[in-house]
C-alpha cells in the first residue's frame, strides 16, 4: 500500500516528563491537538541507538478509552521516523506483562504501552503512553530524560499518510510502502511462556484431587480477562464461574482497576461471601495482582516472600535456574529479606519503579521480586506480572496439598511466619490532594528530620530520619529523594513518598511496619495503630493536605 509523509509544525507542551511508568494524564488533555503526537514524535527522536531507522517495535495496550487511536498514530508517525516493523496484539490488546514478553521474544528494538495501569478509563477518565526498552523493561531514566528533553524543543512531527486505517483486527501481516505492520494473537505468546515457568500438570491434578478448591478471578474489566480465561479455563481446567468480570472494556465498566481492598470490593465480598479458597484480582494493564481468600488477605510484601521461599521446591523455572538473588522496592515490608537471608541469597533495596530491577535481572543477580503496590514478579521479563503471581500461589498451594492436604492459603501464611516471624505492614494512601501543600509537608518533614532523632513519638523512639538514596549497583547512577524514612529503635518505619502514578494533583502515601517474631494473628490495623497515629502526628498531614481520612488503605 502506498504512502506519503508530511511533515506537521507543532511548538512544546509543558508537563511532559514520563514518571515512572510512562506519561499519564487525562484523555481530555492527550487529545488537545498535536499533544499525543508530541510526545510520540519525542519517543522516536530519543530511542536508544541505533535509533528508529529500520527498527521493530511492539505496540498495545490494556484496551482503555483512546487506546485504538492512538495505536494508529504510533504507526502513522513511527512509519515517518524509519521504523521497519510494528508488531501490534489483535484489536491492539496487549497486557503489560505480554508486552515484555513479546519485545524479548521477538528481539524487538523496544515497545510503546497505552495504559495508564490501574488508574480510571474513560472519556473523562485516564490515558498512558510508556516505552520499553529492548530487554522488555521500561526505560531506564537516561531515556525517560531524553524524550522529555525532546518535547520541550519539539517544532514538527513526522507522520505518512494512509488510505485508510491500518486494520487491527486481522491476525497476519500487512505490508506498506516502507513498513510492515503485524497483528499477532494477544495471548498465545504469554501463555506458552506462563505454561514453561509453572508445573500446570500439578495443578490439573491439586484441581481434580480437590474438587471443593474454588477459585475466582476478577479482572475488573481490564486487559487480563482472556489471558485469564485461556489459563484458568482452557489449560487449567476451572470452571467459567471461576471468573469475574473478565471481558476488557474501554471504561473498565466504571470501575476503577485497581487491585486492592477497597476498589476490588465486589471480589472481596464475593470470597468471603462464597468462602472462596483463592480469589485474586489484576489491574488494568495486568502487572499488578491481589491474593485473598475467605478468611486471609495476602499482602503484596508478604505474598513475594512466600513466592521466594517456596520457588525452588516446586515452580520448574527456579528449579532449572536457581535463584540468583532477591529484591523488593523500598517501602515494602522486609519479610522477604528474612527469606534472602535464610537461603543465603544477595537481597537489593531499590527505589520505586520496576526500572530498577531490570539492571539487576540483566546482570544475572537477580530473581525475584517486589513490591507492595502490588506488583510481584520474576527474571522471566522486565516487568511485574499480576497472572505470574496468582499462578504461582496455585502452584505452590498445589505442591503444598500433596503433604498436608486442605492446606489453605491461611495455613501456609501460618507456616511461613512459624519460620520468619511476621512483618505487619499497611499503606495509607491520600488520592488528589493539593500537589503543593503535598510537597511542603514533606519539605518540613525533611527540615526537621535531625529534631526528630531520640524522640518518643507514641512509645516509638526515633532512631534515624534520612531520604532513601540508591546508588545502581551495576550502572552506578544514582537516585535521590526516594522517600523520607522514620525508622525507630526497634525497627519500625514510617515512609512518607509522594507518588507520581496519578494523572492528577498529587498521592501521599505513607507505610508503616512493624516486626512481630511470635504474635501472627493480630488484625494488622490493631497491631500497627501506635506506629499509624504516630505517622499522623509527625507529619501533621490533616493540616497540610486537609484529608482526615485516606483514600485508600491496604
């Protein structure tokens, strides 16, 4: 097919910076005329060498309002910028996870992700463009700074010129003048590499052995829905009630997709309701993931730490490869540096940011990890994986059945703190407050951090307040201002961080952990009440923000 290429004059957009997964912003703001084909254009200009020319790159998305446009702008201006081969899931479709999968397998030159995870969809709601870079993983920050340097200097686009839109629907490849675009199956290629990791043979078996085992899987209309039909049903063999809201839309059918107690509520009831052996949820991209069942709620600290401890006694993957280290984000709980440190195993701090861990997976040390914004996952790609992790419970509570059968997920929660102890752990997160009053609460919390030192804040005497600082052990770079921590004389921390996953104002989180080696069964907001009124006091957040309760707790 024919093509022509036009050159468009266009002048910067302020706000442009990607943050750590991408840019995200409103879909009212990336349809402002020439905004979204600002920041493609920058994507294009700014790929790591050799550059655009003559590349492959894969395109998609978690199905989200706007996705489908803005895949045919990719093409119409990536076309213009010498890409070779677009590589695009059916319909545009693609789960994050899938994605990785998909640039490492093909040896693509990198990847453009539409989403913007787990945040609203919609006409009024959240859009998200991110890259990936060749190992799957997403740009590291000397990329992300260079496509913003790009769009503050931007004068013109390139884009060509089609008859008609390219035809997304139709699995095969299509040949322009210039370039090829290919339409692969959305699925089929994360599934096979999800059958190589996971001994799906033992949980056919766990299922037919157990027929009172249920499970429920809601993908809260996000990507994940037929990757979750094809795994749960088709190779698996779970009925199709086993699944809940799993067909993708573009609003999410209003819900908000994101994976925890609070926005997941319909699952939660329905686990409990249905005493429900395991129930999981993902996002809307289907890099994070929830685990539950009727009478226990895993948190994403303590659910990465099982996967550690028991991934070489009964997941093929790690028992073919070892496991090379360990990792979790720096305000997740430290339950899984008890396992690192009872296997014998290097375990990494890192900032937020799943960039972080592809340096250390590409040197080969590391294997596993995490973080407590639920996101767990492994060397497999670069990036987290919400179907990895709920495959992973079914695999070891098979493994677990076949010496202690009826073990739940309540029992081998039990069993994993009878070994380590247990790290109590919960995340207030304040949604859309004032970016500016935001900030200056962390500033003064910052300037007073010295003052701090020796006081007995609720019974917790502060022995240390600094910002998390990480020096890259492969690549050197370093990373500042990563959270503000209080940490206390027996341990516990408080971590204040302002997140930059939203498209608006401003997120304060605040984390709170405390270390507990023989009392298991406290409800975790009783336990860590103390540190939580603590953190309350310190930071005088009500003042600041003028939020008196969170948006979210986890």
């Amino acid at each position: 097919m024919s093509t022509t290429t036009t050159t468009v004059a266009t002048t910067p957009f302020d706000g442009q910076k990607p943050g750590t997964s991408g840019l995200r912003k409103r879909v009212v703001v990336f349809q402002k005329e020439h905004y979204t084909e600002n920041f493609i254009q920058a994507i294009f200009t700014a790929m790591p060498a050799p550059g655009a020319q003559g590349a492959t790159i894969v395109v998609g998305g978690d199905g989200r309002y706007y996705m489908r446009d803005v895949v045919q702008k990719i093409i119409r201006i990536g076309a213009a910028n010498g890409i070779a081969r677009f590589i695009v899931g059916q319909d545009g479709i693609l789960s994050t996870p899938a994605a990785s999968a998909l640039i490492r397998k093909r040896e693509a030159d990198g990847g453009i992700i539409l989403t913007a995870s787990h945040n609203p969809g919609g006409p009024n709601a959240d859009f998200g463009i991110k890259y990936n870079t060749r190992n799957g993983g997403p740009a590291p920050e000397s990329v992300t700074d260079a496509i913003y340097a790009a769009t503050r200097t931007i004068t013109e686009y390139h884009q060509v010129t089609l008859d008609a839109p390219v035809d997304l629907t139709t699995l095969g490849c299509q040949h322009f003048a210039g370039f090829d675009v290919e339409i692969v199956d959305s699925v089929t290629d994360y599934v096979e590499l999800t059958k190589s990791i996971f001994d799906f043979d033992l949980i056919r078996r766990f299922r037919q052995q157990s027929p009172d085992f249920s499970l429920l899987f809601d993908a809260l209309n996000g990507v994940t829905g037929p990757y979750g039909r094809r795994i749960f049903v088709d190779e698996l063999g779970f009925p199709e009630s086993a699944l809940d809201q799993c067909t993708p839309l573009e609003d999410f059918g209003g819900c908000h997709p994101d994976p925890n107690l609070t926005y997941a509520d319909k699952l939660v009831a329905r686990v409990e309701r249905e005493k429900v052996a395991l129930g999981a949820a993902s996002d809307g991209d289907g890099d994070r993931n929830m685990v539950l069942s009727h009478d226990w709620f895993v948190t994403p600290s303590d659910s990465v730490a099982v996967i550690a401890h028991y991934a070489t006694e009964c997941i093929p993957y790690f028992q073919r490869q070892g496991l090379r280290g360990l990792a979790r984000s720096m305000p997740t709980s430290c339950a899984i540096d008890r396992v690192a440190a009872a296997k014998g195993l290097e375990i990494f701090e890192v900032p937020t940011g799943w960039k972080f861990f592809g340096n250390l997976m590409d040197a080969g040390r590391l294997s596993i990890c995490g973080e407590e914004s639920f996101g767990t996952g492994s060397d497999h790609i670069r990036e987290k994986d919400g179907i990895w992790a709920i495959v992973a419970w079914l695999n070891i509570l098979a493994h677990v059945n076949q010496t202690q059968p009826a073990a739940s997920v309540r029992s081998i929660m039990r069993d994993f703190y009878q070994t380590y102890g247990r790290n109590y752990f919960t995340r207030y997160d304040y949604e859309e407050v004032d970016a500016d009053g935001a900030a200056q609460m962390i500033n003064d919390l910052r300037a007073k951090g010295n003052d701090l030192v020796g006081q007995t804040i609720n019974g917790f005497t502060v022995a240390a307040v600094n910002d998390f600082e990480y020096t890259d052990p492969i690549d050197h770079s370093v990373s500042r201002n990563q959270g503000l921590r209080v940490i206390f004389e027996d341990s516990s921390r408080i971590i204040f961080r302002l997140s930059g996953t939203g498209s608006e104002g401003a997120t304060v989180r605040i984390y709170i952990e405390r270390f507990d080696p023989v009392e298991f069964d406290i409800d975790a907001q009783v336990a860590l009440k103390p540190l939580v009124d603590a953190a309350l006091e310190v930071s005088q957040l009500s003042k600041y923000t003028g939020r008196n309760e969170p948006t979210v707790i986890t």
